[in-house]
C-alpha cells in the first residue's frame, strides 16, 4: 500500500501545475451531480403537489426550477469534462514527454524491451489519466454532494438525515474498502500482463521469421495464448466482483431509503415531503456508489501508477558513482557550448557484475579537442562499453572520466549529447521521413546541411532518386531499407549533430570493403576543424591517418600506437591486418 501511495504522489507532483484547473473540474462535477440531486428531488415534490391539483401560481416556481436544474446539469456536465480533459491532457504531455526521455535515455527497471516500453508509454501514461478522471475529481464531487445532501435532508428532518449519513457513510466508504479488497490481488497482476503480451506480440510479428527458423512458433504462440487466457481470467474475476459490490449497492440504495421513509414518517414529517427523502435518498445514495467505482479504478491503476513512477523517479544514471573529484556541493559545472570538447578517461574499471571480470581494466585514454582515436580489437574486448562510458550511459566502477575537466557525471544529461555523440551501436531509425530521422541530430537543419551530411555517409544519391526524396517514409525501424541504406541514414544524422566528440560504433557495418573506405574517408572529411573523432571498428582499412589506434583485448590496453607501428610490429593488431587485406584482396578480385 505504502508503494502504491508513494507512487500516486510522484504521479500527483506533476499536477501541481494545473491544481487550479483540476479544482475547476472538481467544483464543476460536484455542481452536475447537486443539480442532478436537486432535479429529482424538485421533480418529486412538483408530481406529488401536482396530484393535489393547487393553484397553479404554486406550482410556478417548482416548475421553472425543473427547466433550470435540467439545463443546468448539461452544461455543468459539459464544462467539467472541458476543464478536467483541458488540465489532465496537459499534464499527460509532461508525463509522457518525461517517461520517453526516460526509455530513450535507458534509465529505469526493464525498459529495454520495446513491447514493455511501448505499454509504458501508452496504457500505463493512460492511468495517470484515468487516476484524475475517474478517481479524484468523481470521488471529490461524490464526497462534497453527500454533505449537501445530508444538509438538505436535516432540513427537513433531522433523525432521517442521520439515518441518510449511515447509508451514504456505508456507501461511500465501506463499500469501497470492500470493493478495493474483492480486486486487488487480481488487478496488481493486471498491467504487468499487458506489458507482457505487448511484447508477445511484438515478438511474434517482427521475429515471426526467427521463430519460424529455429522451429520455435509453437511455442513462442503457446507462451502468449497462456498469458492471455491468464489475463482474461483475471478480468473476468475483477467483473464478477464488480458485479457483486454493484449489486450490494443497489440493494443499499433501496434499504436506506426505506429506512429514511420509515423514520421520517415516525417523526411526523408530511407525505410530499417524505417522498421528496425517498427519491432524493435514492438519488444521493447512487451518488455515493460512485466512490465504489472510483476505488475499483484506483485499485485497477496501481499497478499500472507504478510503472510509470519508477520512471519518473528513475536516477540519472545507473552504476557506482566514481568518487566526487568534481565540483563540491553546490558548486555548478560551466555549461557546455558547441565546438570543441576534451574528453580523458584516467585509471577506469567497469564491471557489470560483482563477480565477473571486468569490462574495461584501468583504462587511460586521452581525447583532446581535433584528435582522431580508433579502438579495435576482438569481440568482447570491451569496446562498446568504453562507448557507453564516453557518452555517460555507464558509470565506471573506479577511475575517472571528465569532459573539459569536470567528471563526466557532474554534467546535466541534456547537455552531454551535443558535446560527446555520434553513431552507437544499434542506432534507431524511426518509423518516419529522411529528413525527420535526420533532423533528430539537428532540429532546424537545412537542406544544405542535409545535403552535406547525406553525401558525407554516402546516401546522397539514393535519396535524389527517391520520388519523395527527402520526404520518404523509411518504414519501422528503417523496414523500407536495406541493411546498408539504414546505416548510412544512423551515419548522416550522427554527421549532421556534429558533436564535439563524435563516436562512431562501427559506422561502416554491412557496407562492402571499397564503400566502407570511402564513406570513412568522407565521413572524416566533413568532421569540423578541432572536433575529436573516437571510432570503434572491426576493420583496420582507413586507420593509416589516425592519431592513435588502441587496441583492447579482455578489456585491457594490450597495444597502442600509429598504424605504421603497429602493422609493423607483432602482435594482434599485425596479425588481423594481414588477414584482412588478403581476404579483401580476394573479394575485390571476385566482385564483378
């Protein structure tokens, strides 16, 4: 209970804002439900003193009271919904713009799937809709119209009006504990399971191909038929329940009335009058139900609150924080303008498990403002990991990495990107044109800028065939191009952000030998002046020009130096580069 409160009230902070707006909603929605309260109340003495046939100027003012309620209750109904949604939709922007800078950034539990995080970012933001909408303000309108309407009823007669209060009390608050008991269990299983069948079904579509390969559709289809009868079990226990509490309300309903008429007969109160207690009981009492619907929504979001809190209150950065060699308390690091940036990284471990080797083993590796440094070496050497630290996505165990001369981890997050950025290893392409992928580097390019930097990966002339040219749809995650367009597209956007530290995770992936060297070259080439270059690769063609080459093996420095020296010297590096030119000399003498 403690976690679902805690993370109802991280959810609430955001709506601080737009608390004015929300009382708004809330007087608005008390407002419909007295009128419709006051409507059926006025109905029924106007029918009954009707029957009596009185002079019609009696009459009058009932009568006009019944226009005005009826009126009234539509456009309190409209205004509420205009306010509530008006509040709730802006601050559902800030949510989701803050859980996507959360998932796009990596940080928080189990976000790396992208059917969980897809369900994060719709169903369970949806929640926090729905925690506003349905919980708070209904619930705070039914709370303040009870009130009122034991008010009213003491008016008229005070024994009845206390016997109102237990049935609205029972109503209001017994009820909804009961109902919040009935579904808890079921409704805490509930989001997590649509989380997993989101990513059932994304499995099942976009690895229907490796399924089928590997002979293992059955029972991928198996896992999520089972999750799925599992998640409509549980709905159908939640409806059974429902059904339950609702039908104990109703009876409610019918017994205090009863119970009101029977009291306020015996304290001698007059027919018109005890029939207006009767309806208006009535009337009241469903009212009240409505907290038993807002407590089954609440308990049914929890879950679901949960998720979205754990990525909204998610750290910075994940990892041991490297000791404070930085800026003290209080002390703010020098914002980070563009152009040239110096990036050093001194004595820095990493190690993803206490009980594994590590990553990177002590590294030093110094980048200053126009060097070009190339890392190679075996898979699992450690090289995207030395990445992830460059860009701060990885926080070393011990060492030291600083930007400019502060640690890397004093910087804002939102800074770092335009300072040390590039091409890492499985860039996203999205579902979206050319120039809207390519503009993610650089929001406000121009087509110059687009030109230079889609000539620079190569993928100029491609474009300039396209019917739509920049304004071609590339597919989900690039789906409408190949392998190599699709680099080359990761390539150009990472171009055209121009970094200060441009790191480039191998950018020539799955293009042949001749256009790996060319699109390098020209990648190279279109780097700014005194902007610094980190390149990982697998291939050792194009490294001639380099100012250091650092070859890391089990996550250690093993060799360092110009390509010269180490083509020359033995060694790993001496070894890969004579195997790969010869088995490059034999595919160019077997390309048509």
């Amino acid at each position: 209970m403690n976690g679902r409160a805690s993370a109802e009230r991280a959810v609430l902070r955001l709506a601080r804002p737009y608390l004015g707006r929300l009382v708004g909603a809330g007087l608005l929605a008390a407002a419909t439900e007295f009128a419709g309260l006051a409507l059926m109340a006025t109905a029924t003495w106007l029918l009954m003193s009707a029957a009596g046939q009185p002079p019609l100027d009696r009459l009058t003012v009932a009568i006009v009271a019944v226009r005005a309620l009826a009126i009234s209750r539509g456009v309190f109904r409209y205004s509420e919904r205009l306010a509530g949604h008006d509040a709730v939709l802006r601050m559902i922007t800030d949510v989701r713009a803050r859980v996507f800078a959360t998932l796009a950034a990596g940080r928080g539990a189990a976000t790396q799937r992208s059917g969980d995080a897809l369900s994060r970012l719709v169903s369970d933001v949806e929640a926090v809709q729905d925690l506003l909408l349905r919980v708070l303000v209904p619930g705070a309108a039914a709370a303040l119209v009870g009130v009122l309407a034991v008010g009213g009823a003491a008016l008229i007669s005070v024994p009845a009006a206390g016997v109102l209060t237990v049935g609205l009390l029972t109503a209001g608050v017994a009820l909804p504990l009961l109902a919040t008991r009935l579904t808890r269990r079921s409704a805490d299983q509930v989001a997590p399971l649509r989380g997993a069948l989101a990513v059932d079904a994304i499995d099942l579509t976009h690895g229907a191909a490796d399924l089928a390969a590997f002979g293992a559709t059955g029972t991928a289809l198996a896992a999520a038929r089972g999750r799925a009868e599992q998640l409509a079990r549980l709905e159908r226990r939640l409806a059974a329940a429902g059904f339950a509490v609702d039908a104990v309300g109703v009876l409610l309903a019918g017994l205090t009335a009863g119970a009101v008429v029977l009291v306020a007969l015996r304290a001698g109160v007059g027919g018109v009058l005890v029939g207006v207690l009767a309806v208006g009981t009535l009337a009241a009492v469903e009212i009240a139900l409505a907290l038993v619907a807002a407590a089954r929504q609440r308990t049914l979001l929890g879950a679901g609150l949960t998720r979205v809190a754990a990525l909204l209150t998610a750290p910075e950065a994940t990892g041991v924080p490297p000791a404070a060699t930085g800026p003290g308390p209080g002390d703010a690091a020098p914002a980070l303008a563009e152009g040239s940036h110096q990036v050093r990284l001194a004595g820095v471990t990493v190690r993803y498990r206490a009980d594994a080797a590590p990553a990177l083993d002590r590294l030093d590796l110094d980048l200053p403002a126009g060097r070009r440094v190339a890392v190679v070496g075996p898979s699992g050497a450690g090289k995207s990991t030395l990445t992830a630290v460059v860009t701060g996505t990885v926080v070393p165990e011990r060492g030291r990495i600083t930007l400019d001369g502060v640690d890397l981890a004093d910087r804002p997050a939102e800074q770092l990107p335009r300072a040390v950025g590039g091409l890492l290893a499985e860039a996203y392409v999205f579902h979206a044109t050319v120039r809207e992928n390519l503009l993610l580097g650089r929001p406000g390019a121009t087509d110059d800028e687009l030109t230079a930097a889609t000539r620079a990966a190569g993928l100029l002339d491609w474009v300039r065939d396209q019917p739509h040219g920049w304004d071609t749809v590339v597919g989900e995650e690039g789906g409408q191009l190949s392998g190599g367009q699709r680099q080359r597209l990761a390539l150009a956007r990472a171009v055209l952000a121009a970094p200060g530290v441009l790191v480039l995770d191998e950018p020539t992936e799955g293009l042949d030998p001749a256009a790996a060297d060319a699109v390098l070259a020209s990648v190279l080439a279109a780097t700014p002046a005194g902007h610094s270059v980190l390149l990982i690769s697998h291939r050792l063609s194009g490294l001639a020009d380099f100012d250091e080459i650092v070859v890391l093996d089990a996550g250690r420095v093993v060799q360092r130096g110009r390509h010269a020296d180490l083509a020359a010297a033995p060694g790993w590096y001496r070894e890969q580069w004579l195997r790969q030119e010869a088995a490059e000399r034999g595919y160019l003498a077997l390309a048509p």
